[in-house]
C-alpha cells in the first residue's frame, strides 16, 4: 500500500496507520475547524501538549467525564506545578446565579462498605493531605500566614422588606462530633 495517503505542505496522512500530522499556522489560528458534528475517541488517550484548552459552551451544554468501569487511580487530576506569581490559582470558579439558587461546588457522595473483609473503612468528603509550609526568607524577619480554609467577608444587600440570612459554615444533623479539633486553640471573635 501507499507510505503516505496525503502528503502535502504542512497536512499529512500516514497510509499504515492513518496517522494524521497538521501543522498549522500559528497558535492562536485555527488548522482544524468542524462547523457541524463530533470528535469520537473510542480508545486512546487525548494529549495537549502545550498551549491553551478553551471550550465554549452553550446554555445547554455541559462537560460530563464519566468512569466507564471501577476506577482504579484518580479520575481527575490536575497539577499546578510550582508558581512564583502572587494571586495565581490551581483552580478558579466563577458563577453569577441571578433569581435562581444554586451551588457554585456540589458534591453528592455515596459511601458503601459491604464486603468481608471485615475491616473498617475511612470516608472524607474533603480532604486536606498533610503538608509542609517553609519560612526562610532571605530578605529580612517577616511572618508568613497559613489557612487551611479561609472565607473571605460578605457583603449583603437587601432592599425594602427583602432579608437576607447568611451562615459561614452550616453543618447539618447525624454527626457524632460537629468539630473535632486535635490540636492548636479555638478562637471564636464577633464583630458587626
């Protein structure tokens, strides 16, 4: 058969494997447009080795990325390598909800323990590995400050006869302990 079935300047299509290699123009240009239909992937994997990964959705539309069998590592990952820049984040969520409620995280978990193995299991909703915070500044004494969870202030806004009632943290019925503190001091501070 043919080495190659396509190929031209910069668009190649291996005759073996079906390969397909485009070289494009420049980032930021698209080399590859579909105006109508989908891109399946029935096996294999889907690398971005460099560059930007938009998506731009629709009222309608959604990402969805479900296991397709037991999982047996972590089903998403993300790896914000090391940052040197200030104000730089390893996940950021923005959402406006106008006159409708919602959740800008929702996590519906299910735990399950039923097999003979007889030994206990450990479930967490969130979880916060144990973790290292290294001081040594070169540049003179400065105290650096560590949160593990830190809420920022709220400002409320209600009009008229309208009222508005806010909790930081809720916790709801069935808890044994509603907070188990191990170590360090509680601090309970009012103000406004």
């Amino acid at each position: 058969g043919w080495d190659n079935i396509i190929d031209g300047v910069g668009f190649d299509v291996a005759g073996t494997t079906g390969a397909t290699k485009i070289a494009g123009s420049a980032k930021g240009t698209n080399a590859l447009t579909l105006t109508l239909g989908d891109i399946e992937i029935t096996n294999g994997d889907l690398d971005v080795i460099a560059g930007d990964f938009n998506v731009a959705l629709d009222a309608g539309d959604g990402v969805t990325i479900t296991k397709g069998a037991a999982p047996t590592v972590d089903v998403f990952t993300i790896n914000g390598g090391t940052s040197a820049t200030d104000g730089v984040d390893t996940l950021q969520l923005t959402m406006t909800a106008d006159d409708a409620s919602g959740n800008i995280i929702d996590v519906s978990p299910t735990f399950t323990d039923n097999d003979s193995g007889n030994s206990a299991e450990t479930w967490n909703v969130l979880d916060i590995d144990a973790f290292t915070v290294t001081q040594n500044d070169s540049g003179g004494a400065v105290t650096g400050v560590v949160r593990a969870i830190n809420i920022g202030a709220l400002t409320e806004s209600a009009s008229g006869d309208d009222a508005i009632t806010s909790t930081g943290i809720l916790i709801g019925s069935g808890y044994d302990d509603a907070i188990n503190i191990n170590s360090g001091t509680f601090i309970a501070e009012t103000s406004g």
